[in-house]
C-alpha cells in the first residue's frame, strides 16, 4: 500500500515539478492561434511555450504560435529552468527556446531542471548534471529526484536520504522512503510509520503536511542554493 501511496504522490508531484506551478505560467483558455495547424496544442504556456502535437510527435510554439521547437519528438516535458526534456527513441537530451539540443539525447530517464541541475539516468545509475550536460554528482545511485529547497532525495540498495547541490550527503541515507522538501520540512518513512524531519535531519515531533502545504511549497522560484 505505502508503495502505491508513493506512486499516486510522485505521479502527481512531479507533474508540478515540470514548471506547472512555476511563476512563469501563462494560461490562454481560448487556445493560441498557431501559424501551422496541430492535433494538439496546449492551453498552459510554461516560460513562454506550449506543448504542440501532430500525429505521435511533439514540440513546441511560442505565445505567438509560432513553431519554435520542431514537432519531431517522441515525448516532451515542459521547460523549466530554461530548458525541455525531450526523448527520440529510448534516450532523452534538452531543449532550449530556440529549438536547439543542448543536451545530446543519450540519457535513459531524465526530470527537469531545479537549482541549476538535473537528475539523469544513465547505464542503470542516476546522477546529476548542469545545463551544459556536465556531470556535477556523480552516477551512483539508483534512484534520483529533483531538487526542492536545495535537497534531493537520493536511494542507494533501497534506502534513502538526502544530498544538497553539491553531492554531500546532509541527511543519512537510511531510510525506507523519502520525499521532497517543503516549507522546511522533508517526510520520511521508517517501515510504514512517517516521520517529519528538518533540513538538519532532526525528528520533528507532531507535524503533519496537508496535501495543500505540498503543492503550494512546490512553487520554485530561482531557487538559490549555498551549500
């Protein structure tokens, strides 16, 4: 059950963490009006652009309607940070504004951007890169989230904790599950009882995160990490 908890959770986070609750999110309900003609275009402009579609392949237009990145991919995710995941095949680079691929498409999963790094899978491993596809934490662990308040929930053989942007592990990993940060609070699970944490990894006792407090600490706005 804690597993399919999990799932629902991430499925729907991590749509957020795509830039849906970025500050940076124009909605036009009455549809953009596109200089070629679409099976699909989205209504949501994140940073300015909006997912098209024709037939099975993806890209984007501006808030013009004007083709930027070409519909020529297999799947996309909305930019954030500047850039766009995008996948050919069973590898996925980045997109910027321009229509360019920054980022060669090599990666086997990838999220997007938050604090100026990526989590990106690679040959069974996931680690962390930059916007310039270098390698700034190394691929050794075997699963990887986004940044949210400048820590990141990390699993090694099953158990989790935390690191900040420069690859420190700062909360023990030791834990059964582990969840993004909010309103400076992370949950984390000892077999199926969760706990509520400080960014020190300190227990904090009676606290219990609504829904709602998940979602609204989901709006990332440059994010400016010191570690």
């Amino acid at each position: 059950m804690k597993k399919l908890i999990r799932f629902i959770f991430l499925a729907f986070v991590s749509s957020f963490l795509c830039g849906c609750l970025s500050t940076n999110t124009t909605v036009i309900p009455e549809g953009i009006k596109t200089s070629k003609k679409y099976d699909y275009v989205s209504t949501v402009l994140l940073e300015g652009f909006a997912k098209t579609r024709l037939g099975d392949k993806w890209g984007f237009v501006d808030i013009s309607g004007n083709e930027v990145v070409p519909v020529k991919y297999d799947e996309a995710y909305e930019f954030f940070e500047g850039l766009a995941p995008v996948r050919l095949g069973n590898k996925w680079g980045f997109v910027n504004g321009k229509g360019e691929l920054v980022i060669d498409l090599m990666y086997d999963k990838v999220y997007q951007f938050s604090a100026g790094l990526v989590p990106v899978k690679l040959n069974g491993k996931w680690g962390y890169i930059d916007k310039k596809g270098i390698t700034k934490i190394p691929f050794k662990y075997d699963h990887a989230n986004p940044f949210s308040r400048c820590l990141a929930p990390v699993n090694i053989k099953n158990k989790w904790g935390y690191i900040n942007t420069k690859g420190k592990v700062v909360i023990p990993i030791k834990y059964d599950d582990a969840s993004w940060f909010r309103n400076g609070y992370g949950m984390v699970y000892v077999g199926h009882r969760a706990l509520s944490i400080d960014k020190q990894g300190n227990l904090i006792k009676n606290h219990i995160a609504s829904l709602g407090s998940i979602i609204n600490s989901l709006k990332i706005e440059d994010e400016k990490c010191e570690d």
